[in-house]
C-alpha cells in the first residue's frame, strides 16, 4: 500500500513538473495570470467592470474603512499596486482601476487618451461608482490626471497623494530631455530593450525569467501605436505642466511623495509642488530612499506605511 502512495505522489509530482513546464515554455502568460490571480485573492480585492461614459472599466475593489482610489501610471495597469493593497486593505476600502486605454479597460481607437481627456474619463467612473469624498493617490502619469481631478472636482477628492507624479515641473533629466526630443524609452522589441526600460524605472533590474519577460515584449509590440501616440501627447507643454499649472487651485490636504533616486520624474518636482501649493489646507512630503520611480512595487511596506498615516490624517 505504500509502495502505491510513493508511486502515485511520484506521477503526480512529474506531472506537475510537465504541466508547469509546459507553461512556462509554450505559454508563460498563463503562469503571469495566476499569480496576479493569487496575489489580488491575498490582497482581498475581486475584479469588477462597469461601462462608464466611452470606457468599459475594469477594476478591483476590497477592504473596509474610507474609500481610497489609486491610480497607475503610464504603460501600467491594476496590477502595479497589488503588492501594496494587500496592506492596505484590512484598514481602507480600496478601488483600483485600470485606466481607460490601458489594461483590461477599453480603449477607443482615434480618441485623445491625454491628462485632461483621462481626468473627464475618471469623473463619469467616479459619478457611475456613486463615489462621495475619498483620498485619491495617482503614480506617475496616474498623479498627473489625479491632480487635474481634484482641481476640477474638490467634492469629491478628501486628500490627494502625488506619488513620483508627472506633471510638475521639475530638473530636465536625460528622460526629460530624451522625451522632449521624442525618443520613447518605453517600446522595446526585444529582451535587450525590456531590460533597458526596467533600468529606467528600478533602482534593481527585475529578475524574470525570460520566458515571462517575451511577455512584456509582446504587450508592447501589440500596444505600439497606442504607446507611442499617448507618448506624444504627453510630451506638450499643457500636459508636462498639467499640474503645476492647477497647484494653485487645490485646496485638500496634499501628499507629495517621491523616491529619492527617480530618474523619470525628478525629485526637484516635490519643490515645485510644495511651493505651488498656495491653497491646500495642509501639505505633507515624505521621501524614500533606495528606490527609484516604483515605490509601490521597490518599498511597498513603507509606501503603504506612509499612505495609511496621511489617509488617518485626513
């Protein structure tokens, strides 16, 4: 009878190792997905859609206590905050959506997918949900259409956290400057290029194995238009400065927080936000050291640490 349970447990261990290499080798986006799957179930967050406005949303949402919305950045989804949520979530209400365009979320083709055009898209979401007054938290270009938010809709935004956001102005880095000229750091064809745009926003190259790495590089060779024409937009002066043209404007509580070493959006930007802040009811700043543009993903722990306290704040 044992000798039975020994071969038996032996089959199922060598199938295991078929079915898993088998996926890793002929569809590794399979193994991606399911260990989204699992850490949005350890984040307690389920998946839900709506139809707002032109967009077919899609996002997670979980937890109990006050509401707080967060928003990813450029050439990211839902997904971005994940490792972040799972701390939040036994404290705040959490709504994390994929932006319009972007992720699971439906993306018009022709359509300006601009701050400004996002900010309108975030509004018929945010009016579908029946949101009232909630902190709302923007990473990077997800900041920028926050901060244009809260400007044009103060009922709604309690606090608001700029976390590395675009749209301030800040120190012309080799991004900016590379930007400006119109080279798009963010499409690659190959390993070579998806390890270059890593470097950019880590402060340690991510380790995937390079089968989940051609992933990527499949996204963005299928996403290649839309990338580079959200690119563009963004690369005009009344979307670079789409915050800090509004700063005055702001009356909530504002956090400004930023990785010491961001080599895409400049430390020098929480100056700009500081000083440009000539409204809001109370400013915070806080810096982490030892990352890069990702604190979610390089310092969950304390990003987390730091919302939780401005969030009990306000």
């Amino acid at each position: 009878m044992l000798l039975r349970r020994l071969k038996f447990l032996g089959w199922l261990v060598a199938l295991l190792v078929i079915v898993l290499g088998g996926s890793y080798l002929f569809a590794p986006q399979w193994l991606l997905q399911a260990n989204v799957t699992r850490e949005a179930m350890a984040a307690h967050l389920e998946k839900h859609s709506v139809q707002a406005g032109d967009t077919h949303w899609v996002y997670y949402e979980g937890g109990q206590g006050p509401t707080i919305v967060l928003l990813h950045g450029f050439d990211a989804d839902k997904t971005l905050w994940l490792e972040t949520a799972k701390l939040l979530t036994p404290h705040f209400h959490l709504i994390i959506p994929d932006l319009p365009g972007w992720g699971d979320s439906s993306r018009v083709p022709g359509a300006s997918y601009n701050i400004d055009a996002q900010a309108g898209r975030l509004d018929a979401f945010v009016q579908t949900l029946r949101l009232q007054r909630f902190l709302l938290v923007g990473h990077s270009m997800g900041g920028a259409i926050a901060g244009v938010y809260a400007s044009e809709h103060p009922e709604h935004v309690a606090a608001l956290a700029l976390v590395d956001a675009f749209g301030l102005k800040g120190k012309v880095n080799v991004f900016a400057r590379d930007a400006l000229a119109g080279k798009n750091p963010f499409v690659y064809d190959d390993r070579a290029g998806f390890e270059r745009a890593n470097l950019l926003a880590f402060e340690k190259p991510l380790d995937l194995p390079r089968r989940f790495a051609d992933v990527f590089i499949q996204h963005n060779q299928r996403d290649r238009a839309f990338i580079e024409r959200s690119f563009d937009e963004l690369r005009e002066p009344g979307q670079y400065l789409s915050v800090q043209n509004r700063l005055s404007q702001l009356t909530m509580p504002v956090l400004g927080l930023w990785c010491h070493d961001d080599k895409i959006v400049d430390i020098s930007a929480l100056d700009s936000l500081r000083n440009g802040l000539t409204a809001a009811s109370a400013i915070s700043t806080s810096i982490i050291n030892g990352c890069n543009h990702m604190p979610m993903l390089e310092k969950p722990e304390q990003t987390a640490q730091i919302l939780t306290g401005f969030a009990l704040s306000h």
